[in-house]
C-alpha cells in the first residue's frame, strides 16, 4: 500500500512550488519581489507573518488593472450615452460642454473643466437606478470596439494584473479596487473581468436616493458627485469601505500616490507597486506628461520608498486579457 | 469494515438536524419562520434557492443587536468623553448644548435639536485618529457600567441576535451591520460581539481626511457629519458599501422601515425581520412613543408585508450575552 501513495502524496506536496502562480511575468526583480513578499507574508514560520484578517490589497483600476488611453473608458462611455440620448432629444445639450461631448470634442468637453465633467456625468449617469445603469455600462464595455485597438474594452485588462489578483486571493488575502473612477461604472465588470464582487470596489460616489412614493421602492442616482475617490481621498476612501489600513497597493499615476504612501507607512510588511506605462508598441508608453495618468513623484520616489516599479515593457509577457 | 463506520456515518449526517442552530428561541412562529426561510434558500433542490452570492443579510444595531436604552451607548460615550476633556481644558465647553452634555443633562442637550448633537460629536468625535477612537471607544463598552443593569456595555448585545448571525454566516450567508449609529465606534466593537469584521459595517459617517504633512501620513476623524445612515439613507449606505440588495433585513425602529421595506420588495425570497421590545422586566418596554426606538409604522403594517414581529419577551428564552 505504501508504494501505491508514495508518488501522489509526494506530488501533491511539490504540487504549489512547480506552478507559477504569475505566468505573464517575465523572470525579474519585480516577480521576485512579489512572490518573496507573499511568502513571507504567508509563512506562520516567518517574522514577516500576516494573519488572514490584515491581508488587504488595494489597486486603482484605470492604467492598472485595465488600459485608460486615448481617455478614461467611462468618459468615452458618458460620451456614447450622451450622443444616444440628443439623438432622441437633442434639448438635453443645454451648453457649450454637453454639445463637445456629444460630438466626440473631447478638448471642447476637457475646457469646461470639472464643472464641465460633472454636467457630463449628470447628463449621462442620472436618473437611473445603479442596476440599469451597471447593465447599461456592462453592455457597452462587452460589445464596443476601442478606438485604436479594436478590442471590446472588457478585454483590454491586463492578463498580469489578473494574475496578481488571483494569486492574492489564492494566498488568502482580499482584493479590493480603489478607483477614482465611478463605482457603479466599475461594478458593472468587476467580477467577470477580475473576480472582484462589488462590494470590494471603492470609487467615486455620485448622489443616490431612496423612495419609495412611486410604489416600487427604488434606489436612484440622481447625478452630481458626492465623493471624489482620488488623490487623498483613496485613503479616505479606504477607511471608510474598508476600516483598515491594506498591506498592499497597487497603482500607475500620481493619483495613488496618497493611497501607496499611506499603506507602506504602516507597521510590519507593507508592499507598494507601480505599473510604469513603457510599452508603446503593445499597449501605451506615457507617464510624466499628458492628460491622464500622470507620473512625476511616484516615479521619482519609487526607489527611495521601497516601493516595486513595473516596467510593462520588460516585466510582462503578455499585456491584454483578451487576444488580440 | 461496515459496522465499524455505519454509526459515526450515521450519527454526522443526522448531527446538523439534530443541532438547534437558535438556541436561545423559544418554539414558536418567529423561530419556524426563520429556519424555514434559511432552509428554502439554501436547498439546491428549492425553487427559493439563493446562490452564496446572493445571501447577503443586513441588521440595524441599536435596538436590534444590542440595547439603547436610556439613551445611545454612542451618546453615553460622548458625554463621557465630554466631561473627561472638559476637567482638562473647560474652555472647550463654548456653547449651553456643550455644558449641559459635559453635566449629563440629557434635555437640556437635546433642546440643541440635531445641530446639538452634531457639536457634542465633534468635540467628543474630532481630532483624532480612527484608529485611536476605536481603542477608546472599544475601552469604554468593555469596562463601564451601564446605568442601569450594571453590566458592562459591550454584555448588552443581544444573545438571541448573536445566534442568529452565526446562523446566518454558517449557512453561507454574509451578515452586515447597517446603523445610524457611527461606523467607527460600531467598527470598535463588532468584530468581537458579532463576529463582523469593519468592512461589513455601514453606518453614519463623518468628515475625514488625509495628510502627510506631519511626516507621519495620518487619517484624521474631523468632526462633522458627511452622511447619515438612517431611514431612507440605510437603502442609500446599502448599495453605496454593498452594491446590491440584500435578501434579508432585520430592525428595531421605524428609522429600519425603509431598509426592511425596499430589502423585502425584491424578487423572490425575503426576509423582514422586527425586535419588538415587548419585555419591560429582562430589557425595556416601549415601541409607538418616546425619544429612541420609535416603532409605529413597522408594527402597523408587518402584518400585510409578511415581516416576522419577534415578541422578545414571548420568543427569547434569555437576553443579554453576558450574565446579569
């Protein structure tokens, strides 16, 4: 008998170490760094030890875990709902702004500024109840082609992301999102495209209410802003999902640069990484300059910090979930 | 080799029939309506069958886990921290709601009305990091006395209500908090009275910020009042901190009545669940009138909803989770 198990038993326990738990990241230090740090996190023999409870990992979305270029997907998204509904009453373009966006002018849109913004996402993601608008939001980013890529968007996550947020969770620890994009906009996908349920996504809060005088009790959004989850507020958003300080954050512009200084300021093992947007031909190269996903001070502290830079370019083998 | 496993075999596959998962229920309609409704959604094999996913349960705190009277334990705190801040620095006590507070006139703190209340949180609530008030707040449930009973706050959660979330969660179902009490000082507390990690908190919130100037990146509890998760707000925090409705909801108070009503309102299986505080001699009597816990719409119309009306005198066989 003992014969007959010797061999399973043995495989069984080599079974976790055979198998790379990152598969599209190339060999390196950012891979090392990572896989050294879960293990010692996860290790009851090591002084590095986390229980259960204290494993939270936190990730932007936008630039992170999915491509945010030529423009944030929602925008391109509140511009389409926005054409569709002037196609059906064009009285609803009350301003210089919402008639830019309606045609697709983003700098037009771009020059009413965040006021401008807002009244595009008032237009576009008010009055409707979160459930429709998350089918509506699904439905687009399942079917409409990216302008350069001509992938569906749900299919420009990045396949070494997705990884990560698997091997976390597969190491016990809970993966959040922490995005300063629109909350319901991220429940849409969150789950199919990165097995994260909704409610472990944080992100901008738009005015909400309840009634029920209609007969059916219903849950609205009612347009505005009423929580902008960038910047500082990530941390401030944290506390307020979460209620406590993550040991693990992952982020691409200096809109997580609050969120990766406070996480790695805490007691014990703390991990910061950095996706650092090298790779124009397989995906997009940018980082200090432009319109979105900016990057000076994270790239200039990365080093000093401690804090783990990803060079897309070098460190994966495959960018995109979806083939292309 | 059969008989040897025929018993234990046996004896495990009667055991969770055998085991009353509600031990503290007394026989009666309450307790068959709950363990009905668990044992419909969690057969496979019935048309009310709801997947892990789905099963997600909420409970107003005050009232429905644990006591508030005379008053909020979170008021209690407040005055107490109060008059503790004003030994050292009278001078922070600048306005009549103040001084009756820090001299535990109750009325004469509630003539301030809600704006009142909003002083006595900020000077008790502001300036102070969340996790240094949850260290206080956590001090003061498990040492003082409450005013009444004698027993130690954090003894007066409900032992009843205990069981039925560690039912709950042992049939797969995830059990939140949703209170008008504040998150943080329910946050301090929940874990070890409930079993309810902060993430599955939702309550009342208040301004908080971040900042690294210090050297020390540092959130900070500001005083103030950004959200109130009470009445038609509990829908609001709901989907805000869950993102979806949930099956089940249980409450106290008519400031429950739209959480249990829109919760009750979705499609197939609900649950509505009322405490009503019927037991004048093991707890405190009182429903349709006075300053906390008003129930008056809840008890008039659980009846045609189908909500659960639990007679705590009829239906608990003890109350409290520690010994009077």
């Amino acid at each position: 008998m003992r014969a007959l198990f010797a061999t399973p038993f043995l495989a069984l326990l080599a079974f976790p170490s055979l198998a790379d738990p990152l598969p599209s990241w190339n060999a390196g230090d950012s891979k090392v760094a990572i896989i050294s740090f879960v293990e010692a996190v996860t290790d009851p023999a090591s002084e590095d030890f986390v229980p259960v409870h204290d494993r939270i990992a936190v990730f932007d979305n936008d630039g992170n875990l999915w491509a945010e270029q030529p423009a944030y997907f929602q925008l391109l998204y509140a511009i389409d709902v926005l054409k569709q509904k002037a196609a059906d009453d064009p009285s609803i373009l009350g301003s210089d702004v919402l008639k830019a966006a309606a045609e697709g002018d983003m700098e037009g849109m771009m020059a009413g500024g965040v006021e401008g913004l807002v009244e595009v996402i008032n237009v576009s993601h008010g009055g409707i109840t979160p459930e429709d608008f998350k089918a509506s939001a699904y439905d687009w980013l399942t079917t409409t082609p990216h302008p350069t890529t001509g992938m569906v968007f749900s299919d420009m996550t990045y396949q070494p992301m997705v990884e990560l947020l698997r091997y976390l969770r597969d190491e016990d620890f809970t993966t959040y999102i922490v995005s300063g994009g629109g909350i319901d906009f991220i429940r849409a996908i969150s789950e199919e495209a990165y097995g994260i349920p909704p409610w472990q996504v944080v992100g901008t809060e738009g005015n909400t209410s309840y009634s029920a005088d209609s007969g059916t009790p219903t849950v609205m959004k009612d347009g505005g802003v009423s929580f902008v989850d960038d910047k500082e507020g990530k941390p401030v958003g944290i506390m307020r999902h979460i209620g406590q300080r993550p040991i693990f954050a992952s982020g691409n512009s200096d809109g997580d640069f609050a969120m990766l200084e406070w996480t790695t300021a805490g007691d014990g093992p703390r991990f910061g990484l950095i996706v650092h947007h090298t790779d124009g031909e397989r995906e997009f190269a940018y980082d200090r300059e432009g319109h979105i996903g900016v990057l000076n001070r994270g790239l200039d502290e990365a080093g000093e910090r401690g804090w783990t830079l990803v060079d897309m370019a070098q460190d994966w083998s495959r960018i995109w979930m979806g083939n292309q």
